[in-house]
C-alpha cells in the first residue's frame, strides 16, 4: 500500500466538492486549512449518506409489497373466507 495514498484519497475528495480547484492550489494550502477541509467534506459525506439511507427507509416503508408469494397468500385467505 502506498503510504501516501491516504493523503491522495483526501485530496481527490477536495477537488470531487470543490469543482473550482485544481491541485496547486490545494497544495498550497496550510496544513491546518487542508484538515479543516478534509474534516468538513467528511462530515457532508456522512450527511449525505444518512440522508439518503433514510430516504431508502421511507420508500421502503410506503412502497406496497410486490412479491408474489404474498399475494398468494392473501388470495388464499380471503378465498377461505368465501368456502
């Protein structure tokens, strides 16, 4: 593994948020600027993927149930309701 790669992985996250970038300019960032950054493009991205989860959870939730089987099985029991 390359001991960079971390220090890559950041920088290639930078440029992903902040489209106006290039890479000499966040190479001339202080230090502490590029953590700070790194340190809130971090907590977006996990904003971002709960937010997302829980829409999968709420189109889940008021989806109706498509599967077949149970379909049958409520068509069996309403059909013994009728015999």
């Amino acid at each position: 593994m390359m001991p960079l790669k971390p220090l890559l992985k950041n920088k290639l996250q930078i440029l992903k948020h902040y489209s106006g970038l290039n890479e000499q300019a966040i190479d001339r960032w202080p230090f502490w600027q590029y953590e700070e950054n790194i340190t809130i493009i971090n907590e977006l991205v996990d904003e971002e993927e709960q937010a997302q989860k829980k829409q999968q959870e709420e189109q889940g939730q008021s989806m109706p149930n498509f599967n077949p089987s149970s379909y049958m099985n409520q068509m069996n029991s309403m059909a013994s309701k009728f015999k």
